[in-house]
C-alpha cells in the first residue's frame, strides 16, 4: 500500500476544514505541522479526527528527552495518532517520543533525510544512515525520506528494512509521484493539492500511485 497523506500547511481555520473534508475520501491521512497549529490551535486536530483519518503531528519533534515527552503526551492527548520526530538529538530524545506513541497507542515517524537542496548541508555523509539505526534502536515505526532524491529512497530503504518510509516532496518541490511511489510507504503531498483550485481533483490524481 502506497497512501496518499494530505500537508494540511493552510493558515486559516475554515479553510483547511473545508479543504480536508474535500480531500479526505481521496486520501488516507492528514499531516499538519506548525502553520495551522500555530494558526488555528491544536484543538484543530479534534475537529479534522472527526473525518476518520488518521492524523499526524509534523512537529519535528528536537528536545531533550523530558521536553519530547511533554510535547508529545500533549500531541496525542489532542487527538493525533502519530508524531514526526527529529533523530539528530540522539537515541534517548527520540525513545521519548517512541515511548509516548506507544503509551498513547500510536506512532511515531524520524526524520531521517530532507527534501529541500540545503538539506545536502547536514544529511549527507552516512549521517541518514545513522538516523536510520537510531530508529532500529529505538524502535520507531519509519522514517520521512526525500521524495526529490529516490536514490536516497532506495539506499534508505535498504537501511530500514520493512519499517515504514512517508515520503514528502512531491510536486511542489519537483519530486514525481511515478517514480516515489512504489519505493515508500505514504506519498506526502502539500500545496500540490492544497493550493489546486478543486483540491479533490487535485488528490484524485494520485489515485493511480495509491497501491
Ligand atoms: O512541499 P509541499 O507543499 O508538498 O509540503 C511538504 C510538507 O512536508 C510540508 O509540510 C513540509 O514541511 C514537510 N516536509 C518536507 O517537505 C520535507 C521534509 O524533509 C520533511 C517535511
């Protein structure tokens, strides 16, 4: 399965009700991070629960151990099913994360290498590799890998084995549904869709990646 999981990046509350109810039957997750929580309240995450979705928090969670946890016991008492971790701060930061998932019956996802071209600067030379053992050790539920880089995909792929790899950098930022599709987990799509005209039309494009 390839799913197909909507960047909620809008900054207006009704909007990315609306946009989310209209995407939500072409999709099969929502992921929102600081631009609407910081908009609309993490009481946002209630009212989009309420379409069935699973929901993600893209906090990028980076603290010490003590901080992730009170981060995330607050992100999944608000209704959210996993979190988006960093892994650069070490083991312990990121088991706090994986152990308040699991506490809450849900997940949590390391960023292990990004999309955008600065990302070469620091997650580059065996580090993603390394982040990649960190979640094995901990026992996080997979990794965000560049959809811009498939290559990466795949060498990271081979790195976390069958754990799951949420891929963000489709359209927008140039990356191409055909050829991330088939190597990952969950194709992350934002302004691609949100910022379509019919946003539906635009999520059910995708319908032909979704496996
Ligand atoms: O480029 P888009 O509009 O499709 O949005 C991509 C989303 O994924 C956005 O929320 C961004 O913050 C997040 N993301 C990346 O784009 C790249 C990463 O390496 C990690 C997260």
């Amino acid at each position: 399965m390839t799913d197909l999981i909507l960047s909620l990046d809008v900054t207006d509350r009704s909007e990315a009700l609306r946009i989310a109810a209209a995407v939500a039957p072409e999709a099969d997750a929502i992921k929102v991070g600081y631009p609407l929580v910081l908009a609309a309240g993490l009481g946002i995450a209630h009212d989009l629960a309420e379409l069935g979705l699973p929901l993600i928090a893209d906090f990028k969670v980076a603290d010490i151990p003590n901080t992730n946890t009170l981060i995330c016991e607050q992100v999944f008492a608000a209704g959210f099913s996993a979190v988006i971790a960093q892994g650069f701060p070490g083991p312990d930061s990121v088991l706090a994360c994986v152990d308040a998932a699991r506490a809450a019956g849900g997940e949590c996802y390391v960023v292990a290498e990004m999309s955008h071209p600065g990302a070469r600067t620091f997650f580059s030379e065996g580090v993603p590799e390394r982040l990649c053992a960190i979640v094995a050790e901990t026992g996080a539920d997979g990794i965000i890998a560049p959809a811009t880089r498939p290559e990466r995909v795949r060498a990271l792929r081979e790195q976390v084995g069958t754990k799951k790899i949420l891929s963000p950098g489709i359209g927008a930022q140039g990356g191409d549904p055909a050829a991330i599709a088939a190597l990952v987990d969950g194709m992350i799509v934002g302004r691609s869709i949100y910022g379509a005209e019919d946003p539906a039309a635009a999520a059910r494009a995708y319908a032909p990646y979704r496996r």
